[in-house]
C-alpha cells in the first residue's frame, strides 16, 4: 500500500525515528503471509516514482523469498522471544549478543522483580524466559513461581553456575524445561535448547 499523508507515513516509523527528508517522500509496505509466518517489506522512494508490472512482480517473488527463509527459521525454533534473567551484566550482554546474532528476540531483565514485569508487559509474546538460578532479590526459583502464578503455561530453561540450595530435581519440580550449567561447554547446545522448548 501507498502511504500519501505525512501523518500516515510518520506513524510506520518506530517512536523518536525522524521521518526521512526530503518531508515529500511515500512509503511503500508490502505485507505477507504465507505458511504462518507474518512480515512485510518497507521501502521510501520519491513522490512521482511509480512501479511497472515487471518491478511489482519482483516485488512479490521477493516477498516470497522473505516468507520462505522465515518460515525455516521459526521451523528451527529460532527467531522466537526469549526472556533473558541474569544479574551479572557481562553474562547478560553475552547472552544477549549471541541469542540476537541467532535470530531470537531478546528481553533482558537484571533481576527477579524486573523480569516479572517484562514478562507480565509481554505475556503475549515470550516463549522462552532463560533464568538464572542464584540472584539476590528474588532468586530464579521465585521468579519463576512468581511468572507461572500470572501464567501456568510458561516455559523456563535455567541457568546456573551454582544451584545453591536447589538441586536440579527441584527446579524442574518447579516446572522448568531444562537446566544447563552457565559455563557453558557449548553455546551450539544452549541455542538447540531454547529452539526445542520453543518449538513444543
């Protein structure tokens, strides 16, 4: 579709996005759909450009291509959102590198009671929260009690260098998915993890 108004072009940028100059550009987004995967190309061009037949169908083979390489990529359980919970920024910034260079979503939470809430803000969309197990506040346990009291059905993969008082029988009593050690041998075998969790 063909964005004619400033007001309507504006509003497809993300917030605090200035809207490129020249103010007399269009935006052209072409939405798809195909085999449940959901996306859209984007583009700005000139006010009098105009597009041929041959330039449309282009476009639309390309919109396939997108819908294709997605559709492999949520088939792989990649490309899901990931909460990630860990009070050690170095581990978070990590984390958070890899999984985004992996194409998950990423939420990042440095502690218990902030994790809650990103969770309770993105309900909707979190598949996976990874969870680190010894945290000051409320500790990895306790959050995650505390994310399936708002949600039964949400999944956790833990994370721990040091379970402390839990052992991992325990924390999967609490409902978790898997718990990994946070050294970890692999980080092949975390992202397999989190895209077999997300897949189920």
């Amino acid at each position: 579709m063909l964005l004619g108004s400033l007001e309507r072009r504006r509003a497809y940028y993300p917030p605090g996005t200035a809207v490129p100059v020249p103010v007399g550009r269009a935006l052209a987004a072409i939405p798809f759909r195909r085999a449940d995967v959901a996306g859209g190309l984007g583009f700005t061009f000139p006010d009098d450009r105009a597009f041929g037949r041959d330039e449309l169908v282009l476009l639309s083979g390309t919109a396939e291509l997108c819908a294709a390489a997605l559709g492999r990529v949520r088939r792989g359980g990649l490309g899901c959102d990931v909460l990630l919970v860990d009070d050690e920024p170095a581990v978070r910034a990590m984390l958070n590198f890899v999984l985004r260079l992996h194409a998950f979503t990423v939420r990042v939470a440095a502690s218990g009671e902030e994790a809650l809430e990103l969770y309770r803000a993105h309900r909707g969309t979190v598949e996976v929260v990874l969870l680190d197990v010894q945290m000051p506040g409320l500790d990895g346990a306790q959050t995650l009690a505390a994310i399936r009291a708002t949600d039964p059905g949400a999944r956790c993969v833990f994370m721990s260098g040091h379970t402390g008082r839990y052992s991992h029988a325990d924390l999967l009593a609490l409902g978790a998915e898997r718990v990994l050690q946070k050294l970890f041998s692999s980080l092949d075998q975390l992202i397999g993890v989190l895209g077999e969790v997300a897949r189920r």
